[in-house]
C-alpha cells in the first residue's frame, strides 16, 4: 500500500499534467480560431485592388511601325 505522501504526490503530478494539457488545448484552440481570422482578412475579396483589374482585360495588340529598311549603300561605306 502506498503512503499518504506519495499518493499525495502523485495526486498532484496528475493534477499538474492535467491542467497543462488543459491549457496547451485551449492555447490552440485560440491560435487557430486567430490564424482563420488572419486567413479571412488575407484572401477577402473586400479590399481587393484597383489596379489589380488591369490584369483581367484582354491583351491589348498595337501595330508595329514600319522602320526604313538598310540600304546596301550603307554596308558598303562601312557604316
């Protein structure tokens, strides 16, 4: 049979561990309800960009201006 001062020891690790994963759960519990806010706020379509619009439009196709062609009598002066 155990004494009164080792069952009251072991009583109280039991309690300790008891009450350490009990406030390790509720630490995570209130990390993660934080981290879905920060989630919600990061990916919400609220405060999206203006500038970001720019990018949805279809690309715009200018034309090419026609640049004089070389002549040979420019190769040849040795320019």
């Amino acid at each position: 049979m155990m004494r009164k001062s080792t069952f009251g020891a072991v009583l109280a690790f039991l309690f300790a561990a008891a009450g350490a994963l009990t406030a390790a759960a509720i630490y995570l519990y209130r990390r993660e309800k934080e981290l879905d806010e920060y989630e919600r706020l990061l990916f919400n379509d609220e405060y999206e960009d203006e500038d970001d619009d720019d990018f949805d439009e279809d690309p715009v196709y200018e034309p090419i201006q026609d640049e004089p062609a070389k002549s040979d009598d420019a190769d040849d002066a040795g320019l």
